[in-house]
C-alpha cells in the first residue's frame, strides 16, 4: 500500500519509506530491550497479550488517520506494541520445547510469517482496491485486537528452564545478558547473518507491490495479487519443509543447520536478481516463486539457535537483540536504502521504475554477507543436548565476579547446544 499513501501524501520515494518504517522501527528496536528485560522477570504471557493489543489497536487507527501527522504517530503506537511480540513469542516457545528440538518448533512458529504476509499483499491489496488503503488497515487491525483477548485467555505461562539440560534459578540485569551475548560468538554471527537476510528478503519486499504497479501498469489489489499467494503457498511449503527437514536426526548438528541455511539464502540470491531485472511479468512471477519462499527459510532456525545460545533467563533479552537487528536492517536500513537510491537515480525528477529498479538491485545484493555469517556463526555440537537437568546447579549464584563463575554463566547457556566457539 505504499504507492497510494505515497500518492495521497505526495511524498518521494525517501519519504514514504521515512513514513512507513523509520518510525515503526526506531520505537520497535528502542522499546524491544525494556520489554524483553521485564519479560525475562514477569508473566511472559500477559505482556505478549497487552502488545498484540497495542500493535493491533494502532495498526486499525493508521487507516482512520487523515494527515501526515497522524500517520506517523499511529505507526509509533504499532512499533511499541510489537516490540514485545517476538522477544516474550520466543522465551516462551523455548520452554515448551527441548533444545534439539527448538529448530522444528520456531520454523513451525514462524508459519506465522507466510500467512502475515499474504494477508498483507493479497488480502489487504484486494481490501485497499476495494475500499481504499485506510480500509485495508482496519481489516488487519481489529481482528488481531481478538487475539490479543484470546492470548491473555487461553496461552499457559511455562516454566522457566523447565526443559534445559542445566537450570538457572537467578535473574540477570540487561548489562550481564549483553555481557554473555557478546561472549557467544556463534550467536553474535547468527543474529548479524539473519539481519543480513532480512535487508535482502524483507527489505526488497516492502517495496515490490509498488515496483510491480510502476513496471508493469498494474493497480494495487493485481500487484498483491502477483505475490500473495507465493507467501502463502511457497512460504508455508518453505516452513513446513524446514521444520521437516530439521527435525532429522541428521540435522541435530547445529554445524549442519548453519550451511544449509547459508547455502539455501546464498543460491536464492539468483532468482531474486532476475525478478527486479526483467521486465517480463511472466518471468518476474517465475522467479518470485522461488526467491520469496527462500525469506522464510532461515526464520525459525536462526531464533532456534540464537535461542539455544542463551540461558534461560535471558532468552527474552537475546530474542530483543536479534529482533534489533533485524528490523534495523529491515524496517529502517533497506526501506530508507531503496528509497534514497530510487531518488538518486531519479536526479531530481519524478521517480519511476527504472529508478526503483535501481535501488532494489543495489540492496539485494548485500545477500551474500548474510551467508558468510551464518557461516560463520555455527556453533559446536554437544554432547550434553540430551542430557537430563541437572538440579543441582539450580542453588548455585549465577555471578560473573570470578573466572570460574562466568565459566558456569557460559555452561549454563549454551548446555542445550555445546558451547559455542
């Protein structure tokens, strides 16, 4: 729906995307820490309902909004409530599941991605021509205020640790959480190779519908139309095949997972390319499908292992951190990015495909970087990730004043996966 906001606003292509995603983002990234610190102290539970209540109670007041002002002011009402949504999603979700496990359960979860996503291409794109863009923003927002409802009401509050191979009874502050991120080497690679991937995949996305509309003369609901249902069919059979394949007995190596992912988002580099090369419909269409199920691909594998990375009581804090950096790259860098190139290219007058065409190629291309970390952000395998608790390190401080005990902070948050390197 950028093109028709853009339009009624008239703004560039730098200032629609200042629009739409800088502000979301900037209260998404900034709040994302504070919310998963309290997450990691509180009822997960009740803090995921509230923010699915703010994000999609400001999502319906964008399409009520009439100036510019308001807009922007509504989009930082749905950046604040979704910065609670994927950290507090993630802690929780851990504690449903094992560690060899999480790679299946958080690629089943992130099924959540594909289905999002078609509803906002197709579904919306059909809704915004229909009824216009403001329409399609109250179709999105008020139903999902009923889910907010249903998750205070129905989703259980798991156990802390309850399915680790080492407990840790104790909280820590958000200096000591980052403190023993930036000592797991291995998680600080996945979550730069997965915010990588989301400048690429995401980021080109958010502007597809309106560089369809441009190349080839289609309105909104067709441009959705183009993509939604390869989110829906390729994204779904892309998770389901993820989640299949890793939950392999093969695939218990977390090695292994971090070159499949690193080969699978480095081959879709190609069709992605072709698609915003062409100006063949025909030929775009073809390579979406298989460039878009490719961004779904390295989801819930990437939360896995950045999961399996921390302990139990900072995987909030973790989640928030991966969350950061990903929406940086997607929601500010690669909107901004596209936005800035496509009006450069333009020289000062009127945006239009090929300048558009221009700013997508330049971005996409940063997808190799994404697979040099993934890379390198493999962590070691374990001979512990099926070991059972052990209980008696529940009694035991969880401090970092001493070697020996930030030895047993590292051991404590990596047992599930083996400490990384």
């Amino acid at each position: 729906m950028l093109e028709p906001i853009r339009m009624e606003l008239h703004l560039n292509d730098t200032g629609i995307a200042f629009l739409t995603g800088v502000p979301l983002g900037l209260f998404y990234v900034t709040l994302g820490i504070p919310i998963s610190w309290l997450a990691d102290r509180s009822n997960r539970r009740n803090i995921l309902g509230a923010c699915v209540l703010i994000w999609s109670g400001f999502t319906a007041i964008c399409g009520v909004s009439r100036t510019y002002l308001e807009f922007l002011l509504a989009r930082i009402g749905v950046g604040t409530g979704e910065a609670g949504g994927t950290p507090t999603s993630n802690a929780l979700l851990a504690d449903y599941f094992p560690a060899e496990r999480r790679p299946m359960a958080f690629t089943v979860f992130a099924l959540g991605a594909p289905f999002g996503a078609w509803l906002g291409a197709d579904m919306a794109g059909a809704v915004a021509n229909a009824y216009g863009w403001r329409g399609a923003f109250l179709a999105l927002g008020v139903p999902g205020v009923v889910i907010g409802l249903l998750v205070l009401l129905t989703v259980r509050e798991p156990a802390r640790g309850g399915l680790d191979a080492v407990a840790v009874a104790q909280r820590a502050s958000v200096v000591e959480s980052l403190r023993f991120l930036w000592r797991q080497r291995a998680a600080f690679h996945i979550i730069m190779g997965s915010g990588v991937c989301s400048l690429w995949g995401w980021g080109l996305i958010w502007w597809t519908p309106t560089f369809l509309m441009r190349t080839y003369g289609i309105n909104v609901g067709e441009a959705g139309a183009v993509t939604g249902h390869i989110h829906l069919i390729g994204g779904v059979l892309a998770s389901v095949g993820t989640a299949w394949l890793f939950a392999r007995p093969w695939m218990l190596d977390p090695r292994r997972v971090c070159w499949v992912l690193a080969a699978g988002v480095g081959l879709a580099t190609i069709p992605s390319f072709i698609a915003y090369w062409t100006h063949s419909l025909v030929l775009a269409r073809t390579m979406f499908w298989l460039f878009i199920p490719a961004i779904y691909f390295y989801i819930g594998p990437c939360m896995a292992l950045v999961q399996n990375t921390a302990a139990c009581h900072m995987r909030s804090v973790f989640a928030a951190w991966s969350g950061l950096c990903g929406n940086v790259f997607n929601l500010i860098v690669a909107p901004q990015l596209v936005g800035f190139l496509s009006d450069v290219y333009a020289g000062g007058h009127a945006t239009d495909a090929a300048s558009l065409r221009f700013g997508l190629l330049v971005a996409g291309s940063h997808r190799v970087l994404g697979c040099v970390s993934s890379v390198c952000g493999r962590p070691k395998p374990s001979s512990q990730i099926n070991r059972p608790r052990a209980p008696t390190w529940e009694s035991q401080p969880y401090e970092y004043s001493s070697r020996s005990n930030r030895a047993a902070g590292d051991l404590r948050g990596a047992a599930s996966t083996g400490r990384p390197h």
